[in-house]
C-alpha cells in the first residue's frame, strides 16, 4: 500500500484560515458491486442514515441510462445515478459502482468532523456484503482565493508561466497537473477568474484550486473484508495530509497571510 503515515509533526497541528477559501469537500469510492444494479441497494441502506432527517432523493441525468448499457460506457460506468440531500450543503451521490460524500464550505467546520461523517457511512456498508472489490478512494478539496480589492492573479500562487516570451500574469488561465507516487493519485487543476457561489468568498472573481487525491488499492480488496474498511478508511488521514500540503504549497506565502492561515493546537 506504501507509505500512508503522514508527518508525526502535524498530529497536533491543525492547518486553519481566518478567511478560509473552501468551497466544497468530496470524498469518493469507486468499487465493483456483488450484484447490478447496486444504485437502488445503496440508496435503501442509506436513506436513514441521518435519524432525525429525512432526505430529499434527486435522480441525476445518467438515471436515464438503463445500468447495462452504462456499464460498457468508460464516461458512464462511474457516474452518480442519485442523490441523498439532508441539507442544500450535504449530500451523498449514489451509482452502481460509486459512493460519495459531499460538503459544502458553509457546513464544512473541519477534516476531523467530516472523516468521522465518512467513518459513520462507510458503517453502514461494512456488514451488508454488498461491495465485491473496492478499486479506489479518494479526497477532493475545491478551493477558491478570492482577495479583497484584488482581481483574480496568477500571483496568488507560488507559480509563473512564461508563453512565447511573456509572462502570464493577469489572463485567464486553466492548468491541470497530475503526479503519482506510492499508490497515490494526484490531480490538480487550476484556474484564474473564477468565482465561488458558497463560502467566505462567494461572488468574488479569484483563483481556482481543485485538489484531488485518490489512494489506487492495487490488489483491489474484497469489499467483505473488515480489514478492508480499515485500510480504506485509514488512508484518507494520508490523503487529507497530501490535499493540505499541495494548498500550502500553492498559495503564496503574501496569500497564506491575508487569507489568515496559521495553525492551531
């Protein structure tokens, strides 16, 4: 599996932003399902997840392609069918071979809230057998820097990109990075001019950072195994460590400053 203990140094540091540039938080598993299709299974087991909520079930657009055709289809085969919303900000998105967990930045209070929100779905699933092989897990942070008086820059960032003898700076620009290591994933997109529509910096025009770490299992682990929920549920620690070190990293250290980040105890 590699190496999936993070730095001892950060076990009693917490990464914090007075003025936070979260928008959304992800967690998703990809896995092979016992029986097809698995959608309807899923969404009876975790329709009373939240006791005292009952939520809203939203059909997504690949619902209108029968499972067996979606099946054979690469673009399809992974993609969400229906949603369990408690709340506009809190949702889970359901297919026949994928789960996710979705938060966004007004409901999001921190990693330890949401890993335990993971943990207490993924309970859920562990003694129902209905997962074969878990192919993968994975943590995706949408993030956008927004200033106050600034319009959106590449020098938010610790970056710069020089095209045909000139330095970009100030246009509209769009990157994706995609590095793996150690079983690990990761994708990291970038772009300037964006706005956010939830969150401390909703409406104003900032910069994109779309963080995305998928841990591969590369014995695809049977889904019936105890030991497997442990694993998977273990490595998001690693994960959430790799998404806050690539957004320091990013942000430039006159960013890091007025977005208010400092650590706490």
């Amino acid at each position: 599996m590699g190496n999936i203990s993070e730095d001892p140094k950060r076990h009693s540091r917490r990464l914090r932003f007075k003025r936070p540039p979260l928008v959304e938080a992800i967690w998703e598993l990809r896995f092979e399902p016992q029986t097809m299709p698995a959608t309807d299974v899923l969404l009876g087991l975790l329709f009373g997840w939240q006791d005292k909520k009952t939520p809203t079930v939203v059909e997504l657009p690949a619902a209108q392609i029968p499972s067996q055709i979606a099946a054979n289809m690469p673009d399809l085969a992974y993609s969400p069918r229906k949603r369990l919303e408690w709340q506009p900000d809190f949702f889970a998105q359901i297919g026949d071979r994928i789960l996710s967990l979705h938060i966004l930045a007004d409901n999001y209070t921190n990693w330890e809230a949401f890993f335990g929100n993971i943990v207490n779905l993924s309970d859920i699933l562990k003694p129902r057998n209905i997962l074969r092989r878990i192919h993968r897990t994975s943590l995706r942070y949408f993030n956008v820097v927004a200033l106050e008086n600034e319009k959106s820059s590449l020098r938010f960032l610790n970056a710069s990109i020089n095209l045909a003898s000139k330095e970009l700076v100030n246009d509209k620009i769009s990157l994706r990075w995609e590095t793996e290591d150690a079983s690990i994933m990761r994708i990291i997109q970038i772009a300037t001019h964006t706005q956010a529509n939830v969150g401390q910096h909703k409406g104003m025009d900032g910069v994109l950072i779309d963080i995305d770490c998928i841990f591969l299992f590369p014995d695809l682990l049977p889904g019936d195994d105890a030991g497997t929920w442990e694993k998977t549920t273990r490595v998001l620690h690693k994960l959430h460590y790799d998404v806050e070190e690539a957004l320091i990293g990013l942000l430039h250290e006159d960013t890091r400053r007025k977005l208010g980040m400092h650590w706490e105890a």
